[in-house]
C-alpha cells in the first residue's frame, strides 16, 4: 500500500479561536461538513468531553454516508489533529489534521488528510480519489468559511 496525503486550503475572514471553535467540537460539525445531507436519518453518538482531545463522533447511516469513527487525538490553537476510522463501505484508516495560521486578520485553514493507499483505493486510481475527495474538502473548507464569518459577524 501507498501513502498518500491531499490538502485543501482557504482563508476565512474570522480569528483562529472562532474557526477552531468549529472544528473542535463534532456537533459543530453538521454546520459545515460536506458530508452532511447525505442522509436525512444519519445516526450520530457523541461521547468523551465536548470538545478537544478524546472527543469522539461515530455515525451510520445508508451507503453514500457509510459507517465510521472520529476521535481528536490533538488540539492545539493552530492545529486539530483527528484520528479517522472508515467501517462501511469500505474499511480505511487515516489521520486528518486541521493546521490554522493567522494571516493579518484572517485565518488561513488548511485540511489534510493522510493515511495508506488501500488495494481499493490504487485501483480507483490517485487522480479520481485526489478529485473526489479534494471536491469535498473543498465544500467543506467554503462551509467552514461561511460559518466562521457569519458567526463573527464579518463578510469576506
């Protein structure tokens, strides 16, 4: 298996502590994940603290959402880093780290997730997976913009 790694950025007009807030606690999570909608019965478990290290999330729903695991194994104010578990439909683990750096002020949020080319994965070729998955990291990451700045009151 190959390693692989895939990054998205984007700068929100928002302090670090505001775009942190979004991304360290899970049920802040269904305001601009990409993933969110997929299906309208998602089943969702938190557990552990509210946010921060050893904050849990695990979800199961139809095919399109699958079934898996989160878990923040560090959090830091410039970086949130999440253990990631895919169950259904197909089994997978990667680490995901959120990276947040003060640019003025903004904040520049780099997603990026990391983990071992699966035989599935190789076979659906690099170049299908880095579209289909950098297209979502990319929702997500205009989501996460949007949120951050509406909640800080300020349009990019």
């Amino acid at each position: 298996m190959a390693d692989f790694s895939l990054s998205r950025s984007t700068r929100v007009h928002a302090d670090a502590a505001a775009v942190h807030g979004l991304i360290d606690d899970f049920r802040e999570w269904q305001k601009w994940s990409p993933w969110e909608g997929l299906d309208p019965d998602l089943r969702r478990e938190y557990s552990g603290p509210d946010h921060g290290v050893g904050s849990t999330y695990r979800w199961s729903g139809n095919r399109k959402a699958g079934e898996g695991e989160m878990r923040i194994t560090a959090s830091t104010p410039a970086a949130v880093v999440v253990d990631l578990e895919f169950l259904k439909p197909f089994k997978a683990t990667n680490v995901t780290t959120f990276t947040l750096a003060t640019v003025g002020d903004d904040t520049e949020v780099t997603w990026t997730m990391a983990g071992s080319r699966s035989a599935i994965m190789s076979l659906a070729g690099r170049l299908f997976f880095d579209k289909a998955i950098g297209a979502d990291f990319d929702k997500g990451l205009a989501a996460l913009k949007q949120e951050a700045e509406r909640s800080a009151g300020r349009r990019p």
